[in-house]
C-alpha cells in the first residue's frame, strides 16, 4: 500500500525510458527536465550530487542517477522497482532485435526518423549544461576547474578513466582553500553491507564456476561463461556505454578470432563482427540505457543453441550487466551521504560540480561534431533543432517526451 503513493513516480520513469534518447549525457538533461522542474521529486543540487557521485562509480551512470532517485523518494524498494520499470523497455526492444537479425539491413541502421534525435540530444544537454553553470560555477577557482575539465574532457572523451580522476582532482583543488565550511551536518543513514558482500560473492562465484566450466568442459557451460564475460563488464566500466562496446568488441569478437585461443577455448563465447555492429548501431537508435546492449549480445551470443537458449542469453545480459550498477550504487551512496558531516567534503564537492558542469559542456560540442553537415538544409533543420529544443526546454512548459516526439516527427516528415 505504501507503493501507490508512489504510482505518478513510477509512471513517469516509464514514459522516460520510452522517451531518453542521447545515452547517459542526454539522459541527465531529460531527467533535470522532468524530475526536477517539472516533477520536483529532487533539487537540482541534489541531481548533481547524485550525478557526481555516479561518475565515480563503474556502472551505468543514467541508470544508476535514476535508481538514487527513486531511492530518494522511497527506499530501497522503490529503487529497485525505478530500475526495473527503466531498463526494461529497453532490454525488451534489444533482445527481440536479436531474433530478428536476418530480417535488419545492415547499411540502414540509422532510420530516418531517429535523423534528429542527435540534434535534440544537444539540445537537452545545452539546457543541462546553462542550468548547472547557474547553480555550481560562482567564484573564479570554479570557472577555472569548470574549463580545465572542459577542455581535458574534450581531448580525452573515450578514454574512460578521464571522468573519476577529473572528478577527484576537482575536489581536492577546492580543499586546498580551508575557508569553505559546511552549514549544517548532514544526518547519518545506516549502510547496508549485504550489498557489497552480494556484489562480490556473486562476482566471485562467477569468475570460478566460469573458469571450472572452461577447464572441464562441462555440457551447455555457455551461460556460464556469458554471466561472468557481462557481470565483470558491468563491475568494471568506466565511462558508460562508448567504453562498454569497445570492451564487448574485444571479449566477444576480437578474442575468438584468435585460432590460440580458439584451440585452447572451442566453446568461448562470441559474436560474430556483422552481429556485433548491428546491434551497436540499433542501440544508439532507442530510448533507455545503452548499457541494454547486453541483451542484444546475450541473445546473439546463443542464438544457435536454439530459441529457449536466445531467450535465457537475454535474460542473463540483462540482469548480468545492471546487477553490479544497483548494488554498487545503493551501497556506496549511505558512505557518500555521510562523509557530507567532514567539512573537506564539502569544500570538495565545490570542486566535483564544477567539474561535472565542464563534463557537461564537453559531451555538448563532442556531440555535435557527429551531426550531419551534408548540405545547406540539413546544417539548417539540425540547428534549428538544437536551438528549438534548447528554447522549448529553457522557456516552454512542454514536457520532454513531447519534444522528443515531435524530434522523431520532424525526422519523418523531413
């Protein structure tokens, strides 16, 4: 019963993730947007804290922003119940794609209605970026952190350690000044160490019944071997999905061509290039996570051992990649919550915002340079989209899947 207070909430999360397009960079515009402006559910502070914090984790950084929201608003089990109800649509829609990958043309992944999400997506993360220049850049060492990160940022964005060390240096050049002090002591809130004992039992357990399996060759040990190759991805990953499908690339593509391991490893787990690339591509055209990727992959990865088999490769992707996202999540957050009391981490997370605005700045001009640029009308309908979706956002009352939809509209009739 305590749930249904709860119901508008849940709801909202599912048309987000029917409608978040743009990968986690475009995600936190959305979610500012909508759980913030429109729905109050948190502050703006409060979504940078949680945005900060996030980057320093592995994992799913949208996914693991929203999952802290929902336990904001409810606990544990609301979490758990945000990321179900956000991950699902999308690991739905990868996953089928798997089973029909004869019936995709290879050479038209990218669908005409999806032309302007691109355009759109920086549109959300320009609002993104001005609204939190506003709230964490005030003095001049934050305008200096704020273009230092931008710049690095910008260099090094595919290099996926560039995130936590930007973040950590942020925050020790604002402590360097001891005048910053906090107002008030934030409340302690009791930490749950299951998830953290969770989280590397199952890891373990992965990694040796995995390993068990490849030295005894035990029948149908494939599932196995996929639950240990996506759980250790999602324990692992810096830098969101354009480090995730680099790194699946490499365990499911690049290492069974090897004829050694091959030798060594006949029933390794692997995809072929022409699968592979097909599903990166269609990932990058649906709402939700790109993380949902491992649905696609787990599904693939088992399609030959027969529909029941595809099937439970999706389930395995989809639990195996996020599981290490939420515990890591909800057990490292109450620790962060209460290191707030010590006067340095507030003077630190001064420095971790500005960051997290010069992140923000970056992914907005890394961005556009993949938008299309072939002629004259396209560089003009690309910039009004962009512009259109910065005004709607910063002046219009539209709700944000009204905006994407009339993107994806736009895409068809152009």
């Amino acid at each position: 019963m305590v749930l249904l207070r709860h119901t508008r909430f849940l709801k909202a999360v599912g048309l987000f993730s029917l409608t978040a397009f743009g990968g986690p960079q475009g995600h936190f515009g959305m979610m500012m947007k909508t759980f913030v402006h429109q729905r109050r559910d948190i502050t703006e502070e409060e979504l940078l804290d949680y945005n900060a914090f996030c980057q320093m984790l592995p994992g799913a950084s949208s996914t693991q922003v929203l999952t802290l929201i929902g336990y904001k608003r409810g606990g544990v089990i609301l979490a758990v119940l945000t990321l179900i109800i956000w991950i699902l649509p999308a690991c739905l829609l990868m996953g089928a794609f798997s089973f029909f990958l004869e019936y995709i043309n290879q050479k038209n992944l990218v669908i005409d209605v999806f032309k302007f999400i691109q355009p759109m997506t920086v549109g959300f993360l320009a609002y993104a970026a001005v609204k939190s220049f506003g709230i964490s850049v005030h003095n001049t060492i934050t305008h200096v952190i704020m273009a230092v990160s931008a710049m690095a940022t910008l260099l090094l964005f595919t290099t996926p350690w560039i995130f936590p060390i930007l973040l950590v240096l942020g925050g020790f050049v604002t402590n360097l000044s001891s005048k910053r002090i906090p107002q008030k002591e934030t409340p302690s809130r009791k930490i749950s160490w299951g998830n953290i004992w969770l989280f590397a039992i199952i890891f373990l357990l992965a990694g040796a019944s995995s390993e068990l399996a490849r030295k005894n060759d035990w029948p149908n040990r494939r599932p196995l071997n996929l639950f240990e190759n996506t759980y250790r991805f999602g324990s692992l990953v810096f830098g969101g999905g354009q480090v995730l499908i680099p790194m699946m690339y490499e365990q499911f593509v690049a290492r069974p061509a090897s004829q050694k391991l091959m030798k060594r490893n006949p029933h390794v787990v692997k995809v072929s290039k022409e699968d592979f690339y097909t599903g990166a591509g269609m990932v990058r055209a649906i709402p939700g996570p790109v993380f949902s990727v491992a649905s696609f992959m787990g599904g693939t990865a088992m399609k030959d051992m027969g529909y029941s088999m595809q099937v439970l490769g999706c389930i395995i992707g989809s639990v195996a990649i996020f599981l290490p996202s939420a515990l890591l999540v909800l057990f490292f957050f109450p620790i962060w919550h209460n290191m707030k009391k010590y006067a340095s981490v507030y003077r630190a997370l001064e420095g971790i915002n500005a960051v997290v605005v010069g992140i923000i700045i970056a992914a907005t001009f890394y961005m556009m340079k993949d938008i299309q640029v072939t002629n004259a009308k396209v560089i003009i309908l690309n910039i009004s989209v962009m512009v259109g979706t910065w005004a709607l956002l910063t002046y219009g009352k539209l709700p944000s899947p009204v905006i994407v939809l009339s993107c994806l509209l736009l895409g068809w009739i152009f």
